[in-house]
C-alpha cells in the first residue's frame, strides 16, 4: 500500500473546494444581507438590526440617489419604531439610531447631507437623557459613521455569517421588534410588555450644556423645517426616572430652549391616551410601532391630542401643564404621596 503522506499536494481540487464553499457562503450572506448592503433579506424579508450604524448607512447609500427622500427623522432607540410610511405625503428616511445622543444625530446628519439628501423636513427627538450629566463613551463623544467599505467585507466575513444563520434561526438582538422588507419596523408576536411600576429613586443631575448641539442641526440643513419632540415615555417612568430623581424642569427647560430654534416642538412625554396605556410600551420608554404611528400622525397634523405644542407655552405655563397632568395621574392611580410638590 502507498503511504497517504506521500501523496503530492493536489491544488486545484483543494481550490474547488474552498471556491465552492466561499460561493455558498457568499451566495447565502447575498440573499440574507444582514447588513442590508445590497436590498436586504430576500429569503424571509425579516431584517434584524444586528448593526444599525452599519446597515442604515449601507441602506442609504444605495437608495439615495434614486429614492427621492425629502424628508429625515434622526433619533435613539426610541424613534426606531417610528415608520416613514405613517408620514402622508413625505418620503422619509428612518436614521435613528439605538443608544445614539446628539453628537451621533449631527453626525449622521452630516453624512446624509453629504450622501446627496437633502430633506425638506428634519424630525429629530430630544430625550430627556442627554441631560442628565454622564460619562461619555468614546463613540458618542467623537462618533464615526461608516458602514460595509465593500462587498467583500458585506457578504463574506464571519460576522456576516453568524448574523445569517441566527437571521434564518429566528434569532434577533431585539425580542421585541424586527424591520420588513421595506426596512420599516413591526412588532415580533408575543413581544413583552413590561409591568408598569412606580419607584422611589436616586437623584440624578441635570446639565444644560448639549442645547446648543440641538440648536447647531440648524447649520446642517438651514432650508429644512426642524421638528423636535421628546418622544412619549409612560407616566409610571416619567414619575419614576425623571420626577423622583429631581431632573423633571431642568429636562422641561431643555426642552423649551431647543423649541427656541426649532419650527415645531411636541412633548409626547406627557400623561395621555398614549402613554396611560400600559399594552403599547415595552419597558416605559419604548413603544410599539402601531403606538409609534400615532406619534406620526400627530406630527404630521392628522391628531392633535397626543403632545404639548411646546413652542405656543412660555416655560412657567409649560412647567405647570406637565406638573399638574403628573399629579393627576399620580391621584388617579392612588399614589397621591408620591408627590412632592
């Protein structure tokens, strides 16, 4: 018998074999393209956002030139779910983005400017925390956007790989929610919804000093109309993680400087039909994308009674409408101690 050490290395069938593996491998990323560098997951049209910051800019990219966006909604996690469809006449682009603050949102403006969009209507949300004094993260103090440099880097990396096989397993970084085939949030059946609760808490404090960066988007697009809004939190976490700990009228007063330099301002984060109802918001904070397109159709002018028109209130009386819609809710629930005046 001959001795299989002995046998010549044979390159090609070792080639064919690699070449035809890479090809699988390829060909799966192509028709799942997690990263959605090319037109997204084509087998079940379900897009997991396993790298917002990549995929939209990816997204982006590729539909700008032919899409014909007039319009740009910028946002954290909280604005994910808020659909450009719901927006009547507009044809908008969807750049929230999870865990982001303003620096990203000015940064992420700057690209889409420089990617060829120039909206004609900026919506962008104000969250209460980025005023609560916090260490920034590299990533939010000096933010980089880039998303997949190339087809090699979007279809055959192992990440992108991983993120296939768990995109065919079902299995999504958000429990709660997933994008279709228009790149367009729905709700994942048997999503959870959290007990609402009211809770003492620490004291927090409150800086002012990220106004100006809000008042700056003005810069990035000077034709565009400006419509901020703080985006709805239910009124068990707005008494619990902003009355209790102290920051409630800095957050309020925040608000209403960046309403200043803005065309439109709403507060969604208020006691209301909305927000009392405890099966459209997940952990307080986070709501569901049918809760979402009601946001949509107050901003747009389809309803009228889902926020505070901030801009129409001085301080003092916005102050007081906030105020006295949180006792009432706290009096209602009877919880009337919780109050502290």
């Amino acid at each position: 018998m001959s001795d299989p050490s002995s046998r010549p290395f044979r390159f090609w069938p070792f080639a064919l074999v690699l070449l035809t593996v890479l090809g699988l491998i390829g060909a799966l990323n192509y028709a799942i393209d997690p990263l959605w560098y090319a037109q997204g997951n084509r087998l079940t049209g379900k897009n997991f956002p396993f790298n917002e910051r990549i995929a939209k800019v990816n997204l982006l990219r590729h539909t700008v030139d032919t899409a014909g966006y007039d319009c740009l909604i910028l946002g954290s996690s909280r604005v994910t779910s808020l659909r450009p469809s719901r927006f009547v006449g507009q044809h908008c682009f969807n750049l929230a983005l999870k865990g982001a603050q303003i620096p990203e949102f000015l940064a992420y403006a700057r690209f889409a400017r420089d990617a060829g969009l120039s909206p004609r209507t900026v919506y962008i949300s104000v969250d209460e925390f980025n005023f609560l004094l916090n260490k920034e993260t590299e990533r939010r103090a000096n933010p980089e956007v880039r998303g997949s440099p190339n087809a090699f880097h979007a279809f055959f990396s192992a990440d992108v790989l991983l993120f296939s096989l768990m995109t065919l397993a079902g299995v999504s970084p958000d429990v709660n929610a997933y994008y279709d085939a228009h790149f367009e949030a729905q709700e994942t059946p048997g999503a959870a919804y959290a007990q609402p609760e009211l809770i003492d808490k620490a004291d927090l404090e409150c800086d002012l000093a990220k106004v100006p960066a809000y008042q700056s988007l003005r810069e990035v697009f000077p034709q565009a109309r400006l419509v901020g809004y703080a985006p709805p939190v239910t009124p068990w976490y707005l008494a619990s993680d902003i009355y209790s700990r102290q920051v409630l009228d800095c957050g309020l007063r925040a608000f209403r400087q960046v309403a200043e330099s803005y065309d439109e301002f709403w507060d969604f984060g208020i006691p209301s039909v909305l927000t009392t109802d405890p099966k459209v918001s997940y952990d307080g904070s986070h709501f569901s994308p049918a809760a979402n397109d009601l946001v949509a159709a107050q901003l747009t002018g389809q309803r009228q009674d889902l926020a505070l028109n901030v801009k129409r209130l001085s301080f003092e009386q916005y102050r007081q409408e906030v105020r006295e819609r949180l006792r009432i809710f706290l009096e209602q629930q009877g919880r009337g101690e919780f109050w502290k005046g």
